[in-house]
C-alpha cells in the first residue's frame, strides 16, 4: 500500500453484475480524467423499445431493408446473367437470395430489439409484454412488405 504507482479500486457487486452489458472493464476502472473516448459511448442507453411509435421503428428499418433488398437484386440480375447455368432450376431460384436475404434481415432486426428489450429489464416475459410486441412487429411487418412489394 505504500508504493507510489498502486492503487486500490473498489467497484460495487452492482456496477460488476452490470458490467458486461454497459462498458468493458477497462472503463470501469478508469479515472474520470484518465476516461478514453470509446468508454464515454457506454454513458447512454438506447432509446427504449417500449416507447418508439411503429412509424419510429418502421422509418429506422426501412433504409436499411430498401438498400438490402437493392443489393441482392444484383444477386438475382447476377444469375440471371448466367441464365443457361441454372436454366435447369425453377424460376424462383432468381428470387431466393432477395427473399432469404430481406426475411433474414428484417427478422433479426425485430429479435435483436426484443432481446435488448429484455436485457435492458423493459420487457418482462408476460403475456401482456408478448401481445404487446406481436401487434407491433404485424404493424412494422405490413408497413415493410408494403414498401419492399412497391420497390
């Protein structure tokens, strides 16, 4: 205890429980002044799931599932380039990377919100939380495929 360099930290069994899911032990230990930047983006919580409006969610999902469903349009105009490969294949064989890519896509868009949701505590595994998000993941669900079907 008498050595210049050392110094003893204490940390809560609290803020140590809370750790992994906040910000990486470096920043737990570390001074105020001594505080790195990456540590200072552990400071704010995600907007909580419960209080977005679904066009909130509907408008933070669709660019990113325009621009997949853009992309692997390529894919689908890629094979059909190469029409005499895969002629003996159905016609859906053009489609299956958009359709597999943009089902993929959005669903783990909707599970990784639920499951933050949960992590965070603001979801409970009841059956009121359950209906809950089941009618709003329809409603973004509808508001996507009707926007994906017009693209």
């Amino acid at each position: 205890m008498g050595d210049e360099g050392s110094e003893v930290f204490c940390i809560s069994l609290a803020d140590l429980m809370e750790a992994p899911r906040q910000m990486p032990l470096n920043c737990l230990l570390a001074r105020p002044e001594d505080e790195a930047e990456e540590c200072q983006l552990y400071g704010s919580l995600p907007e909580p799931y419960t209080s977005k409006s679904v066009q909130d969610e509907l408008l933070s999902r669709l660019p990113w599932l325009v621009g997949l469903l853009l992309f692997l349009t390529v894919s689908s105009a890629i094979l059909e380039y190469y029409d005499d490969v895969v002629q003996r294949h159905i016609v859906i064989a053009f489609y299956l990377t958009a359709l597999v890519g943009a089902g993929g896509n959005s669903g783990s868009q909707a599970s990784a919100l639920v499951l933050q949701a949960l992590a965070t505590g603001e979801l409970a595994p009841t059956i009121e939380d359950l209906w809950r998000v089941l009618r709003k993941e329809l409603l973004i669900s509808v508001g996507v495929a009707a926007v994906l079907s017009l693209s």
